[in-house]
C-alpha cells in the first residue's frame, strides 16, 4: 500500500494505508488519537473537527493520499501545546463554563471555537451572534447556550 507522510500535533507521521482511507480513521485506528470523534462519517455532524494548517475541517471528509508532508493536523490532543500550556484558553473557558454533558461531541465543538475565533480575530473585528449561529456542530446534549458563552469567555484569552 502507499505510503503518506504528513504531521499531527507537531510530529511527522508516516502511515501506509490505501489512499481512499479517511483522514478520521486514519487517526483514531492507525494512530491511535481518539480525540476527534466518529459521529455520521459523512461530513454533517462535525464530531470530528479537528484543524488542517489551522482551519477547522472534518476529518471524515478528507482521503488521507490528500495530505503533503508539511501539512499540520491538529487534534483537541495537541490544542493546548499551540498556545503554550496545559489547557488552550478555550478549553479553560470550557471547564470554567461547565460545558460539556455527554462530552461525545466536545472536542470538535472546541476545534470548531477556536478555529472561529482565530478567522475573526484575523479579520480584525468581534465575534457576533451571526459568527455563532454559523457554527453547525451538532450537539445531541443541546449545550448550545453553554456552548456560546464559552466561546465569548475563551475569545477574550486567546491572543
Ligand atoms: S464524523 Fe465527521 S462530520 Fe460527522
Ligand atoms: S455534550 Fe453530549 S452530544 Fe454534545
């Protein structure tokens, strides 16, 4: 099988495993990072957002022969060493706003926050209520007011 070379949360990996194999399964079965989670594996429910060179994606969508080697994935696994400590601010904000019920579609609701506030900062203005109603992880647990509070809170500490 062929060989693909790129890098997750800060180490190169090289996996050999057929093209067509999704970047999620490669993840979680090959490599063993169980953070991004399975939900529909069809590219709608968002449980397994992750980040690609610092935009959030859905695993499950992308064939793994799509990486280059430079190419960064960032799992809720290597979230906090981006910002240099033990939790990222968001996931502060999370605990600080006990978000989390289920937990199941947590780390990609994270992802998807911070990969949020990171495009909105870049564009130099405020995250809005619109920002937040663009946001299209599916939460089972209905946290979704917790959720936005948080994102508010974590926004305020993120540099
Ligand atoms: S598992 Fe990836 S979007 Fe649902
Ligand atoms: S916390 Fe249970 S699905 Fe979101």
């Amino acid at each position: 099988m062929p060989e693909h070379t790129f890098r997750v949360n800060g180490e190169q990996v090289t996996v050999d495993v057929a093209g067509d194999v999704r970047l999620l399964w490669v993840l979680r079965d090959i490599l063993g990072i169980t953070g991004p989670k399975y939900g529909c594996g069809i590219d709608v429910c968002k449980a397994c957002t992750s980040h690609l060179n610092g935009e959030a994606v859905n695993p499950c969508a992308i064939p793994v022969r799509d990486l280059r080697p430079a190419d960064e994935v960032t799992t809720i696994e290597g979230l906090a060493a981006t910002a240099g400590g033990d939790l990222h601010p968001m996931q502060q904000a999370w605990l600080d706003h006990d978000v989390a019920q289920c937990g199941y579609c947590q780390p990609g609701q994270i992802m998807a926050a911070v990969a949020l506030v990171r495009r909105v900062a870049a564009e130099g203005r405020a995250i809005t209520d619109a920002d937040l109603d663009g946001l299209r992880n599916i939460c089972r647990c209905g946290t979704y007011a917790r959720i936005r509070e948080a994102i508010r809170a974590g926004a305020e500490n993120m540099t």
